[in-house]
C-alpha cells in the first residue's frame, strides 16, 4: 500500500527522500512523487510507473530544498497517472496520504459549493483542498491542517507541508501506521522504520489519533482528544543489513533461503533449550479455560490458520473455527464463552484483521495474535502478541513469515494439548525433537533448488495449473496455489484432493499440470488414487512426496520433487519449501517482477 516518507534536513532532500521511497517500494505502489520547499517555495514532482521514472524526472528537472515529503501510491480512487499522483498539492500545502477518506464525496461538495475546482479522481486532494480553504480563512498551517483532520473520517496517514514553513512538517495518524524519526538536527517521517534505517535508529510510533508537530528541534504530540501526549522514542534494532538482498538476486529467494536459520530462532524462543515446555511471554494462554478457538486472517496468513486447525484438534483435541477476515468482521458471528480469538498477520496492520480484532474486543475471553511486527496495531491490541521472529519480510509473496507463523502455531498447539491433558510425555518429547530438528530437515530441502528449477521451467509453459493435497497438506496445496499465481501471474487452483470428482476434474487434459503435495502418511494411498485419476485424463502430474511416497508411486508422473522424510505433524512447515521455490523459480522463468508484483501490495491497510 501507499508509502509516505518526510524529512526536514540539513542537506538536498529530493535525492533522501527517493532512496526512502526505495525503501517502501515493497510495499507495492504505481507511482510516486516528491515536494520540497526551496527557501520556502513548494513545488513537486511525480511520475507514473516505478521510481526510476521519477528518479530520471529529477534528472531533467531537479527539486531543491533541505524539506520535503514523499510518496509511493497504491490506487484506491483514480487510475495510476500523474494528476493522481502524491502529494497532492492545493494552493500554499503539499499533502501525501495512505488509506481512504470515506467522507471524501461530501467534502469535495462541500468545496465544490465554496466554487473550489477539482484536478484530481483522487480522495487525498479534498485533504489538501480543505487545508488551503483554512488557510485562506487566516488559520495557520497548525490550526488548519488539525482542522482538517477533525472533519476527516476512514483511514489514513497524513503528512502536510506548507509554503513559506522550511521547518515544519505535519503528521498524523488514524488507521494507518506511521513513525517518526528522530535525528541530530533533522527529523523525519515513515510509514515504516524501514523507510528511515539508515537515517536513523530512533523512532517514535503515533498512535490512533495521534498527530504530531514536527520541526527540526523535535515532536510535539497530541493524542486524539488534543491533549499533549508523551510517546517513547524507541531504539529500534533494524539495520540496513537485515534489509539487504545478500547476494540474492530477489528479497523472495533470501527470504526463502533464510528460513531454516529464523524457523530456528523461533523455536529456540518458545522452546529454550533443556525445556520441554512451551513458553509463552507474559501471562500466556490458560488452555484448560479454552472451549473454542476462532482464528481470523488474510491470504497466505489465512493459510498458516487453516493448517494450525488440523492440528489443535489433533493434537490439542480443541474445537476450532477459521475465517477469512474480511467475511468474519460482517458477519457477526456470536462469540460463545471460553472462546480464544487468535489473529495471525505478518504485517500487522491488514485492515481486515484489525476490524476482526475488534470486532472480538469484548466478546472473547481472550485476545492472542501471531505477528511479526511487535509495533504493529494488531500486536498492540491484542491481550498477548506472539511474535513469530522472522525478521523483516519485503518479497511481497510472504514466505519466511508464513513458515515462522505455521511454526508458532505449532508450539501454540502442543502447549494447548499439555494444558488440556491431550499428551504424554513420551509424545510431547517426540513432538519437541521433531522441532529441534526441522531447520536441518529445511535445509535438505533448499538442496532440491536445482530439480525444482528444472521442474518450474516446465510449469512456465503452462497457462492453468491445478494444486492438489490431502488432510494437512491441503491448505498447502491453498498455499502453492497463491504462491504461483501471485508473481508468476499462472492461474492456478488448489483443491483438496477428494473434491478433483466433484467438479475440477472436468478441467484434467493433457495441458493440465497437477501438483501433487503428498508426503508418504497415511491418506497417501488416497491422494495417489487421485493422481490416477488425473494421469488417466492425461493430465500431468507433478508429484511432491518424500523417497518412499516417490518409489511407491511416480510410475506415470511428468516430474517427481523429492523431499526429505519428516515427522508428519511437521510435514506442512517443509513442504512449503517446494511450494515457495516453484513459484519463485516459474516467475523468474516467465521474467515476472519477483518482489513487486503487479496490483499487489505488501501490507493491505485499506479493506
Ligand atoms: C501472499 C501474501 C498475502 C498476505 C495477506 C495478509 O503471499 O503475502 O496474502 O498473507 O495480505 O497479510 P498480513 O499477514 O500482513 O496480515
């Protein structure tokens, strides 16, 4: 989603404020633009497409000025093109913004009965139009751009800049998150600190409602009811490092190749070595108190809660429910007694699971996320945030956190299972080995890059592919799909494999690569009875199983990727490997935009 960047500074801006920009392109955006105050004049510059076209615009038309903000845009309202471009500019203010404004139709009549004329299809612009119209009215920038805010609703994140104010930058915070950064003699603004790393390590979140005053000597802030707050400056830990490519050619395969090394991190978090009981931070979860677990997310996150529900009622013999968040925040289910509402989110910040989040504020017994960023909304609304410990992710196609969610899952269940009297000793300490020892099974199957390489150059060719999987490792095969079509832009489907005779089957032809995901279990003989139903249409089958589920069965299969034998509880946590590396490798074949792809964005903060 849209990405904003602000900096008052003591040297030229435009080129600091284009290297933040890169720095939230994962985020995913379509244009991008620039405003700097030269002695106090504002002028801006923006450009469709990726931020080398701005970058060549400053080239034949530079901007000068030591202030500044910035944007990269995600369209909402109005197609990708300059005119809808940030920041938006209205007489003597420049405006930048991530989120909507819902009431944006009955300010722009509200200005369009003032005679004032639109030049954009965007939201944003009634922002800047209404400042300006306050401004005119003899407020200062302070006072009309707070104005403005008090007539907005929806979701945003704000940053003002005034002509003739060299040193002032307004931001504020509802909805959507946004930092500031604090320097010497220089302050800034991020919708992440990733967009200030190298700027700075110290950072203060707004929080909802917030907004903050900012001029080189520092913050001032005020809560939503306009009284002073005092916001920590946090020492943040990211460093330019942890957001480098490593000699990857994409952030996807870094991320990917990390896995064994963060999934390893995260279990020595929960399950400190000489332990054999999960550890939860703070007061934990008392499962003996849970009846029912309600798990909510979005997308691959979504994934990682399906998957988590074969084995809470496995293992943990809990009743479980999951729901995608957009269709649980409307639905109004009832919330029962002893209900646990877990959240799972990579960003944090997805709109959609946030509104669920509060949706189940006072109706849960308890509220628990599994995130991966500690100052997320979502982390800090929750009774207990798990952290899943991945690091920063920038592939768009989230990879490592979904491996680390599915993992924290895991170790969520096995504690559920101890609380509630559902384990032995001897299988909770076999259940607790097979963890100890995943990152090195991982590994092996980072080996298999080459074969799966080879295997997704086929793919490639293929304009449908059908994902099949059985028991646990049908959300993965979920998984694979998304995966696959979201940067290889292949339409793929996933079905659980005893639906291929309920309809998908009509599908099956001799072009129709089915990936098969079946570690040798015990519902392999059944998914293989699947597999012949697709070769006997002709269909080709790639088969994912381990040495046994191979020779037992790739008589017939257009290709076999090989997989390490594992625990079956853990099988889902490997096979995502394969899953990830096919999709990686079919869309550096077609030459696709690995990291960025289209329409996509990183973090969905509008719904
Ligand atoms: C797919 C992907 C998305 C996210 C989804 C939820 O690769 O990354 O489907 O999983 O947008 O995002 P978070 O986990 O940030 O809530």
């Amino acid at each position: 989603m849209c990405g904003i960047v602000g900096v008052l500074g003591s040297n030229e801006v435009a080129p600091i404020l284009v290297e933040a920009l890169k720095r939230l392109e994962y985020r995913g955006y379509d244009s991008a633009g620039i405003a700097t105050l030269n002695d106090g004049v504002l002028d801006r510059r923006r450009a469709v497409g990726k931020l080398v076209n701005l970058s060549d615009l400053l080239v034949h038309d530079p901007l000068a000025g030591k202030s500044g903000i910035g944007h990269t845009r995600w369209a909402t309202h109005g197609a990708p093109s300059v005119k809808n471009a940030h920041p938006h500019r209205a007489g003597n203010v420049a405006v930048v913004h991530n989120g909507i404004i819902e009431n944006y139709r009955e300010l722009r009549a509200e200005l369009a009965a003032e005679g004032i004329q639109f030049s954009t299809d965007t939201d944003t612009e009634t922002v800047a139009l209404l400042t300006e119209l306050y401004l005119s009215q003899g407020n200062d920038p302070i006072a009309a751009a707070y104005k403005t805010l008090a007539r907005l609703e929806g979701a945003f994140a704000l940053a003002f800049l005034f002509d003739g104010n060299d040193d002032l930058i307004i931001a504020a915070r509802k909805g959507s998150p946004l930092a500031i950064g604090h320097g010497d003699g220089e302050m800034y603004v991020g919708s992440d600190a990733i967009a200030l790393a190298p700027l700075t390590d110290r950072i203060t979140y707004l929080e909802e409602g917030d907004r903050a005053v900012v001029t080189r000597q520092g913050v001032t802030i005020h809560d939503g009811n306009g009284k002073l707050a005092n916001r920590a400056v946090k020492k943040i830990k990211l460093t330019s490092a942890s957001i480098d490519k490593a000699g990857h050619r994409h952030f996807m395969a870094k991320e990917i190749a990390e896995q064994p090394e963060v999934i390893g991190d995260t279990i020595r978090h929960y399950l400190p070595s000489g332990d054999d009981m999960v550890n939860l931070p703070g007061d934990g979860v008392d499962f003996t108190k849970v009846q029912r677990l309600t798990m909510v997310a979005c997308g691959t996150a979504y994934y990682a809660c399906l998957t988590a529900k074969y084995w809470f009622e496995q293992i943990a013999r809990l009743p479980v429910e999951v729901d995608v968040a957009s269709e649980f925040r409307y639905r109004e289910p009832p919330i029962t007694e002893g209900t646990l509402a877990l959240f799972v989110s990579q960003s944090g910040e997805t709109a959609d699971t946030l509104a669920a989040l509060r949706y189940c504020r006072d109706k849960a017994d308890q509220i628990v996320s599994v995130i991966n960023v500690p100052e997320s909304s979502i982390a800090r609304e929750s009774d207990l945030a798990l952290p899943i410990l991945a690091g920063v992710e920038i592939g768009v196609a989230s990879t490592k956190a979904f491996t680390c969610q599915l993992t924290v899952l895991l170790m969520l269940a096995i504690k559920a299972a101890a609380d509630r009297g559902e384990l032995d000793p001897e299988t909770m300490a076999d259940h607790v080995a097979a963890l100890r020892g995943l990152p090195a099974i991982l590994n092996v199957a980072l080996d298999q890059n080459d074969t799966i390489k080879a295997a997704a150059q086929r793919l490639s060719e293929a304009r449908d592919v059908l994902f099949l999987g059985r028991g646990q490792m049908y959300p993965l095969a979920l998984e694979g799909a998304l995966k696959l079509k979201e940067i290889s832009y292949i339409h793929a489907e996933a079905y659980a494999s005893g639906e291929l005779k309920h309809g998908p089957i009509a599908l099956i032809d001799k072009h129709m690569p089915v990936v098969v995901m079946a570690p040798r279990d015990t519902l392999f003989d059944k998914t293989v009875s699947n597999m012949q139903e697709v070769m006997a249409r002709r269909g080709k089958v790639m088969l994912i199983s381990d040495d046994r589920g191979i020779s037992e069965a790739s008589e017939g299969v257009w290709e076999t990727i090989r997989m390490p034998h594992i625990h079956t509880t853990l099988a889902p946590i490997l096979y995502a490997i394969p899953a990830q590396l096919l999709a990686y490798h079919t869309a550096v074949a077609k030459g696709t935009d690995v990291d960025q792809p289209r329409n996509l964005a990183k973090s969905v903060t509008v719904e």
